[in-house]
C-alpha cells in the first residue's frame, strides 16, 4: 500500500476485542472444540467480538502512568499510528480465564488456588488497565437447574471469592452436545463485560477535558474526541461515535494552520470525514454522506501545504474521492439504490482527474537532473520505521513549531519525497481508477460519460507506451462518435490511434485510419492532411512512412526498425479494407 492509503484498522468494522487464555487449541481436543464454536462461520447475528487466543500470562501493551495535571503537558500530535491498532487488536476489554474443573472435584481446595493463581498472574499482566476478568469452568457433566445443586452454589461462591470476582464473571460451560447454544450465551454474557469496559474507557478520556486549556492543547481536543467516537464503535454505539466524530471534525479545522502542519491536519481530517461517511451509509443516510464528502472537499481542497509537494496535495485529493466512491459502492452491494445522476462513478472519475493532476505536478516539480542522489541519511527513515503521529514529517516528528529551526535538513526532506515520487507509476494508478469510473457508467446505463473515459484510459494507455491497449480501447469507442457525428472528437482520437499504429508499424490499422484522417468528415487542416497522405503513398509503394508528431523519441527508434523490417520482409502485401463504415474521401 503507498502511504495515501488510510490504515486498514481506520476501514475495518470496530469489534469488542476479548481474549481468551488458557485454551491449549493444539493439543486438547475439548479446547479445540469450544474454540471451534467461538470463531468458526459466525453469521450476523451473532454479537460483534473479536477473539483472540493467548496464553495466560501473555504481557498485554504497558499502561503508562495516569497524568495528574496538564498543566505543563504539550502534545506533540494529534494521533498515535499504534493507537487504533492497540485497542482493536492489543488491548482487550476482558481476559477469560477458562479452567477445567467439575463441582465434585476430589481434589478441590488445590484446584481451586491453581484458578485463583491463574487469574492473579492475568491480573499482573494488565495492571494499571480497567480490562474486565471473567473464568469460565468447563465441566463434564451438565449442571443442575440452579438452586438445586447446593455443594455447586457453595463452592461458586468460594470460588469467587478466592479470585476476588463478582459471582456476574464467574460462567460454567458443559462439554455436552449443546455446546454451540452454550458458547452463544457465553459471548452474549461477555459482550455485556466488554460494553462496560468501553462505557469506562469513554468516561476516562471524557474527564480529561476540564484539565484542558484552549491555547496549549487544541491538539487534546481533536484527539480525545476521536478516541471517544472510536471507543463508542468499540461500544457498537454507533449514534454516538457519529455525534463524536462530527464534533472532532469541526475541531480539526478549528486548528491553525501552516505549511508546517497542514500535511498532519488533512490526514486527520480524511481519517474523521471516512468514519462519519461510512457511519452515514450505515445508518442508511446516504444524502447525509454526500453533503459530509462535499463540505469535506469545500474545507480542504484549497489546503495545499508545501508548493514544492503540490503533487501530494493531488494524491491526497485523490485518495478521498477513491475513498467515497468505495463506500458508495460497499453501501450499494449491500442494499442502497443508486441513480444515473449520483453514482459512484462519478467519485472514480474525480479520483481519476485528480491522479492526472498529481501526474503532471510531479513531472514539472520531480524532473531533476541524474546527476540528483538521493540524500544519505535519509530523511524518511524513522527509528521504529514507522511515524509516531499520523500525517507528521520523518524529519521533524513531534516539533510543532511553525518556524523551521533546520532549513537544510527540510530541504533534503522535500527533495528525498520529490525522488520518491518520481518513481510512482502514475498512469497505473489513473487507469485503474478510470475503469472502476468505466464500470460504474456501464452499471448505471450512461454510454457518454463510459465512452468519454474510454477515450481518456486509452490516451493514458498511450503515454504508458501501452499501444496495444490503447488501441482496443480507442477503437472500440470510435463506432460511437462516428454514428452520433461527433467528427472533433473523432479526428482527436483517430490521430491518437494512427500514432500507435505507427509505433507499432500496423499497416492493416495504419491504412484504414490514414483514409478516414483524409476523408470529408476529419477536421484537420489541410497541411496536415496532405502530410498524412504523403506518408499513405510511401507504405503503398511499400516504403516505411514519416514518423508521426510529437510521438516519445525513443518509441520512434524501435518503430523505425519495425517499418524497415516490414519493407525489407515485404510480405503479404494484399490488404481488404472495410470502409463502409467511415465516410470517405
């Protein structure tokens, strides 16, 4: 993935995350079973948890030490790379400790301090964390109804005691037939867990804000109020992390702004503009996501940032059309109707325009001399190799001053993403888009906006030196403009297509498109008409032609040795055309 793409823990569907300790799935094939019934085909409507198996005493992330005051507190950036991650796949909302152990154990007061030990070293492990703690007995027998087994409901209680749990955390799974119902009711029981955990974890960042000052930690706004909406999808409380995320929105446009942040700003402001589209489109709202994207482009299409990077500015534009256009289409397959006039198609094609723009920056800002070396040491490299915030340079993390206290080490910084980006396959990048764009005109019947960037991919095919391509596809939408009587257009694409021909020294393609270019309907000048008939005469008395204008140098070369094989070959020489179709000359 480029470093435009958002991190997939941004795109994915929040889930509780709950790990499960003590299961050896290996070797025991009673584990292997209730792990079985926890992950495997789990439908909709089963709750949203992630589980995971890890041993039991598995060091969870360190917790740092709780702040006491901000007061002297300056946030380097608005979000950590590792923090969605943490909480999506690090830090659980409950550790279950299953154990094997029947009410008539013979063996009882050993056992039940091994538990207890159990859950003690899961309790280290997390310290200074509000991660609930649940045991799970697995039995061999099935249980009686409750209040009937008295020796059971003596021996719970002991239990829990000896593990310092509510009698709420302490479950009983029998290994009989009905093991999945079982595990059903289990996860439901531990959902409950994990929603009092993010209700927690909402509450504490919550009380951070009356020790917060508007001046110093504008940054602390956006980012609490992100982690609030994040914790809240956490929650599955969707109407919430909506609310949330809205609010930090606005925030991050309420930060001030300098070439020096606006990279870090807009970053935050697509990752926030993506979660409240796609919380939109799940809410069934899907006008209220258009009217999001539109104001989200309206704020920050203007936010450029370093002149020398415009091209980044481009991807970036890119990147959220792209964006939406993939959760239009997500929202569309599973459900939501679409129209001619607002498809995604249209957000594919933006995305498109925009890949071309940043093409044509990087070309004007990246075309440095050979002699250019990429700088040693370079300034991308990170110590861990990733970036502490999102969106902030590798040069300069965490300064937030505006003015740059090393003007060398940022000019070696710009230079070494303006190298970079010299090697970007743009027109790759254009096409796909352009064809996501292509079959969204198709899908949605508008044959002129599908045509029209027919012609465009087939033009980029072009400048990719992809002649082939680029000819099927130019020819293919040629019947169109010629049967409507679109003859500019025509002219425009035939004189692209005689090109590749050429290039590729195709007489049965190179003949045709030179008589229609001739005929009453081609809109070139005269000079131009009698050049390409000049060069229609030498391939007919089997001569190679002229090369045609402004056609990459080094494509002429290889054609011309083409041309001169064919003559020298002169093989079959018999040529059918079919003309009926263009009008001649």
């Amino acid at each position: 993935p480029s470093h435009w793409d958002f991190p997939v823990e941004l795109c994915c569907r929040p889930m509780a995350f709950v790990t499960l300790t003590g299961l050896d799935v290996v070797y025991n094939a009673v584990h292997r079973a209730v792990w079985d019934a926890f992950c495997a085909n789990r439908r909709a409507d089963r709750v949203p948890i992630s589980f995971k198996v890890l041993p039991g005493d598995h060091e969870y992330p360190k917790c740092r030490t709780k702040r006491t005051s901000y007061e002297w507190y300056i946030p380097k950036g608005i979000l950590k790379t590792g923090w969605m991650n943490k909480h999506l796949n690090l830090v659980p909302a409950l550790v279950v400790v299953f154990y094997e152990l029947d009410w008539d154990e013979p063996q009882w007061k050993e056992k039940q301090l091994e538990c207890a030990t159990r859950v003690e070293i899961v309790r280290q492990s997390l310290q200074g964390r509000n991660t609930k703690v649940a045991v799970v007995l697995i039995q061999k027998k099935t249980p009686l109804p409750p209040g009937e087994d008295v020796i059971a409901s003596e021996r719970a209680a002991a239990l829990c005691n000896a593990c310092d749990l509510s009698g709420k955390s302490l479950f009983v799974l029998p290994h009989t037939d009905h093991l999945v119902g079982y595990i059903i009711r289990l996860e439901n029981a531990f959902y409950e867990h994990a929603q009092t955990y993010y209700y927690t974890e909402i509450r504490r960042v919550k009380s951070h804000k009356e020790f917060l000052n508007k001046t110093t930690h504008q940054l602390l706004f956006v980012r609490h109020q992100f982690k609030i909406a994040f914790f809240s999808e956490l929650k599955q409380d969707t109407q919430n992390a909506l609310k949330n995320y809205r609010t930090a929105y606005n925030l991050v446009h309420e930060l001030r702004a300098h070439e020096t942040n606006m990279l870090e700003i807009k970053t935050m402001a697509g990752f926030i503009n993506y979660k409240i589209c796609r919380l939109c489109f799940q809410h069934n709202t899907p006008l209220d996501a258009i009217a999001q994207f539109r104001k989200h482009i309206d704020l920050c299409k203007k936010k450029i940032g370093s002149a020398e990077l415009a091209f980044e500015h481009a991807a970036w534009m890119s990147k959220q059309f792209q964006a939406f256009g993939d959760l239009f289409d997500e929202a569309i397959k599973l459900g939501l109707t679409a129209i001619q006039t607002q498809n995604p198609g249209f957000y594919y094609q933006q995305a498109a325009y925009y890949a071309q723009e940043r093409k044509q920056l990087a070309s004007m800002l990246c075309n440095h001399d050979s002699s250019v070396t990429y700088p040693s040491p370079d300034p991308l490299e990170t110590q861990t190799g990733v970036l502490d915030f999102y969106g902030q340079r590798p040069w300069r993390q965490g300064i937030l001053s505006f003015d740059l206290s090393d003007p060398e080490k940022e000019k070696m910084g710009i230079l070494s993403l303006q190298l970079k980006e010299k090697n970007v396959l743009h027109s790759e990048l254009i096409i796909t888009l352009l064809s996501n764009a292509v079959a969204q005109f198709k899908k949605y019947k508008c044959p002129r906006m599908k045509s029209h960037l027919m012609v465009q991919m087939g033009e980029e095919y072009y400048y990719a030196k992809d002649y082939a391509k680029a000819l099927k596809l130019l020819d293919y939408v040629m019947c169109d403009y010629r049967s409507e009587g679109w003859w500019t257009l025509l002219t425009s694409i035939l004189t692209t297509a005689l090109k590749c021909s050429y290039l590729m020294a195709q007489l049965k393609d190179y003949i045709p498109y030179s008589l229609e270019l001739l005929g009453r309907a081609s809109t070139l000048k005269e000079d131009q008409k009698s050049r390409i008939e000049k060069n229609l005469i030498k391939v007919l008395m089997n001569e190679s032609p002229d090369p045609e204008p402004d056609c990459d140098a080094a494509a002429v070369k290889a054609s011309q040795k083409l041309w001169a094989d064919r003559v020298s070959l002169a093989g079959s020489n018999i040529f059918t055309i079919e003309v009926q179709d263009f009008i001649p000359f």
